[in-house]
C-alpha cells in the first residue's frame, strides 16, 4: 500500500474538503458559491475505476498556477465546479452545463460526427509548456483514427485499462503455486519456469504458459486450501473480461486489429511484409474446431466473427464457470465489485485465502479510494498488511501443454477504456470560456501531469511518455508490475480508420466485436456469463455470435472500398 502516513494526509484533506464543500453549500442547493472575482470552468468526470482524486490535484495546481491570470475581463484567477459522480454524463452533453470532460465507454466517432465535441485540433497540435505537442505523444494508428472526421481532433485518450485476472504474489510465493522448470511447482526462490511469453527473467516467470496450464493450477490452489478466484457476481460484465483478456493474447496485435481495421494490409502495432491472416473457425468435428487462416478484406470483414481465438476466450470462462469450487462464495450474484474487491484483500489475512481476481486492471486504484487496504490495516494491523504484493496476471495464449525456452509470444494487451477527454461544443461561441477549458486540457498532458496521473492511479493514458526512477520507486508493487508488463507488450486500441469502423462503431463493438450481446434460441444476452448459468456452450455462444457473409454485405456494402 502506498505510505500511510500519505493516506492519513489524504483522508485529512478529503475531511476538510467536505466540510468546505457543505459550508459553502450553505444556502445554496445546486452548487458551491460562485466567487464572482474568478472565471468559472466547469469539469465532469466518471468517478469509478481510474477515480477522482487525480483530477483534484490537478484542478488545484492549475487554479495555483493561473491565480494571477485573466481569461476573462474583470476576473482574475479559476474556480472549478465539478462533478466526480458515477453518474453516466454521454447521453445529455447538448445540454450540460459542463464544459470539460474526462469519460470512459465513448462511441468517439457518434460524438464528434454529431457535432458535441469541440474541434482541439489546436490543443494537440501546438506546442504545449513541456516543448512537445500532444500530437508526438500519440502513435500512427491514434492519429489516423482521431482525425478521421474532417481531419480533425475532437478529443485526446483520457486512460486506459486491460480486463483479466490478478493475484497475490506473496500467497502465490508462500503456497508453492509458480510453475518450476524443472517440473511440479515452486516459491519465488525457485528455479521459475519461462512463463507464457519463453523467456526466463521477465515479468511472468512461473506463470501457466497454457490455458491446460492455468486449470492446472487452479486445482493445485484447492489442493492447498486455497480458492483460485472471487467475481463481482452482481455485475454479470465482469465475467466477459476473461474472453476479453484472452482473445487479443491469443490472436496478437496484427490479428486483433483486424477487428477494427478489416484490412490484412493494414500493420498494427506490429511490422512485416506479408498480408495479415486470422484464423477461423469454418466448422467442427464433433466438439474440436475446424480452423483456418483468411485474409481480411472490407468484404470479407464477417469473418472475423469466426475468430478462433473468441471461441478459446468462451471456453475459458465455461470450463472457469463450471467448476463451483473454483469461485468464491462471495462471487454470489449479490456481491459488488467493491465487495469482491475487499474479499479478495481480506481473505489471506482471515485464513480464508483466495488467489485471483477477476477485474480491470484498475481495481487496485478502485479499492484504494474506497479505503479497503485502510480497512486491512485496522483489521490485521500495519504489519500483517502494509507492503503486501498483487500483481496483474499475463495470461497465456496457448491452448495446451508448456511453452518452452525461446518458444513463447509477446503479450497482447487490448485497451477497453474507450475513454477520453474533450470539450463541450456548446461553449463555442464563448470564447473566454474555450480560452480556459482548452489552456487547462493542455495543461492536462503535459509530461508532467501524465506522469502525476499515472503515479496517482497506477493506470497510464494512451500516449507516450515514460516515468522517472524516482516516480518508478514511490509507486505500490501493484502499479509498478503492471508499468513493467504494459511496457514490455503490444497495446492495442479499439479505433480505426476504417468507414466501416466509423459508421458502424456502436453496433459493431455491442453486436460484432469483443464484447458479446446476442441471442440464442430466441433469447437475449448482452454478458456471456448469464448464457453459461442458464447452460449454454461455448460453442453454441460462438455460433450465436457468427455474422454471414449477406447480412454483412446488407449493412456494410456502402461502405466498401
């Protein structure tokens, strides 16, 4: 856990903050006082997952920097009014009286061809305090997508996060729970097997290299009294991050971004010279799939519907699903993701230990605002549960048996964020307040602040920019393994500049993509783990999620090449 001396600092200054906040409420319903001296800017943000506490710091800097600066005649100095809610802010941007905003699950292309957001195509292109611009941050693939639309920008990632599972290192470490090379299992100390990605000294040392692998292991957990994983059973989404997690692992960069790109000529994260190929699955034998490798083309973009590696994510969660032993029992459909949160941090210290969790990537930041590593201190004491190690778990793309020496794959990481920040159009003819919001976006994304961002929260926006040692240093184990593996692999963003990508964002990432709404046998499923309770296959899920090649054509043709 971070210092607790910082925490306690924190809490006081969350306190007086509240009670500043309910003084100057006094009187007055729908807000703080305006102070009449200051310009105004008012900035909204979804407070859950990456948190608020980031955007409080910033604010205040900005407000000490610019205390002595106009934006607009008469005034002096910025006030912020903010709403740091869990409030969903997408659906009345029109008509908000926000003027800032830093959201997650944006359908960027909707907004921006709908007029919302404002053209910043200034803010990323000049040269911001930091002597860059915010457009060198950004890769190839980013600024193509970004600027599709009248080629222009409407808004700047905000973070990003990866679904998938973590686990406790130090019970991992006492339980003998790392694979060994030399075969059966081991401590830290040991002699670590390559892990999933073949090669010895890295971050995932000891891991399952294969999904035969990973079962093993759970059985292994039950062996030593330890339960492998816990689940906010009250959020039926959060079953779908593990087919999430697994389908880029196991395709990679290229194949994944074939998703989004539908073109086998265009290169992802990745560099070759021949087309891009993804396998399919064409049919079955029985229960094992038929596979083949397809070039995509705008035409042929269905068949990514058949990728195999969706239908090795869907198995995955059934065979996880299907064994009740493996979850918690606090994964019950009542328990929130807070709760799974504090099971999983309170379990080794009540005897009770669970491995893994199954959440975003975010969840740590989450369980520090919500003040569950605090509620460990008080409960076990500093000793037993300051300085405890979790870790974001690289899971395998291999379907069975080891991978060896020299023989794995890089990591594919796929950001399912969706988020960003931009400004409310509906300022734009006031051009004092455009002055203020785009200086403070700036001010947001500079090296410095991205840093600041990424030490407060343990999470990185999707640019480039590195830490410091020193920074590095101050970080909790959590935020620093997951630094290390997110720098060592392939990132993938879901934008494209693809027409069809474009056009059909909304319905292709709920309908066509890796996220999983269908119907089987005249019923409606928007999470795969609901289908699985109510017994279906993953096979009949895959095949629920096939797209023809008419239907495609009926909704797509306009839109080929």
């Amino acid at each position: 856990m971070k210092n607790l001396i910082r925490k306690i600092i924190a809490l006081t200054i969350a306190v007086i903050s509240t009670l500043t906040l309910f003084v100057s409420l006094s009187g007055c319903e729908k807000g703080p006082a305006i102070d009449t001296t200051k310009s105004q800017l008012y900035v909204a943000t979804y407070g859950g997952g990456v948190g608020s506490k980031w955007l409080y710091t910033a604010m205040q800097e900005f407000e000490e920097l610019h205390k002595d600066t106009s934006f607009e005649p008469g005034k002096k100095g910025v006030q912020f009014i903010e709403d740091t809610s869990k409030s969903d802010k997408r659906n009345a941007i029109a008509s908000s009286e926000y003027n800032v905003f830093f959201l997650q699950a944006v359908n960027y292309n909707d907004l921006a061809s709908a007029g919302l957001l404002l053209d910043i195509t200034d803010v990323v292109t000049e040269v911001n305090t930091d002597g860059k611009t915010i457009e060198s941050k950004l890769d190839e693939t980013q600024k193509q997508a970004l600027t599709a639309f009248k080629n222009k920008y409407y808004a700047i990632p905000h973070y990003e996060f990866y679904p998938g599972i973590s686990y406790d290192v130090d019970l991992f470490d006492r339980k003998k729970l790392f694979y060994s090379k030399t075969g059966g299992w081991t401590n830290l100390s040991g002699d670590l097997s390559c892990g999933p990605d073949g090669i010895s000294g890295t971050y995932d040392d000891g891991l399952p290299s294969s999904h035969e692998e990973f079962f093993n292991l759970c059985d292994r957990m039950l062996q030593v009294s330890v339960t492998p994983f816990v689940l906010a059973g009250k959020h039926d989404g959060y079953g779908d991050f593990i087919p999430m997690a697994l389908i880029p692992t196991y395709c990679g960069a290229d194949e994944f971004m074939l998703n989004f790109t539908f073109d086998s000529t265009k290169k992802g994260t990745l560099s070759g010279e021949e087309l891009i190929t993804t396998e399919i699955i064409t049919g079955w034998n029985g229960n094992t799939p038929i596979i083949q490798r397809e070039v995509i083309t705008p035409q042929t973009g269905y068949l990514t519907s058949m990728q195999a590696a969706k239908y090795y994510g869907l198995k995955f969660l059934e065979r996880m699903l299907s064994t009740p032993s493996y979850m918690s029992d606090t994964s019950l459909s009542t328990q929130s993701h807070l709760k799974a949160q504090e099971a999983f941090i309170m379990s080794d210290l009540q005897n009770k230990p669970i491995g893994m969790i199954i959440d975003g990537s975010y969840w740590y930041n989450e369980a520090e605002e919500a003040l569950i590593f605090d509620m460990s201190v008080a409960y076990a004491g500093k000793d037993a549960a300051l300085g405890r190690r979790f870790s974001f778990m690289p899971l395998p793309s291999q379907i069975s048996g080891t991978v060896t020496e020299g023989n794995g794959k890089k990591l594919t990481l796929a950001d399912e964020a969706l988020a960003y920040a931009f400004i409310n159009a509906n300022i734009a003819n006031d051009t004092n307040k455009v002055k203020l919001a785009k200086e403070f976006l700036k001010f947001c994304y500079t090296d410095i602040n991205l840093q600041k961002f990424t030490v407060e929260t343990g999470l990185l926006r999707p640019l480039k920019y590195e830490l410091t040692p020193q920074q590095y240093n101050s970080m909790d184990y959590y935020y620093r393994t997951m630094y290390d593996i997110r720098m060592q692999s392939d990132v993938c963003y879901a934008i494209a500049d693809s027409p069809i990508y474009i056009n059909k964002q909304s319905k292709f990432l709920y309908q066509h993509g890796i996220y999983f709404t269908t119907t089987i046998n005249n019923r409606s499923f928007i999470c795969v783990k609901t289908a699985f309770e109510e017994g279906f296959t993953a096979k009949q899920y895959f095949e629920s999620l096939r797209i023809t090649e008419d239907v495609w054509t009926a909704e797509m043709s306009e839109y080929f090449n």
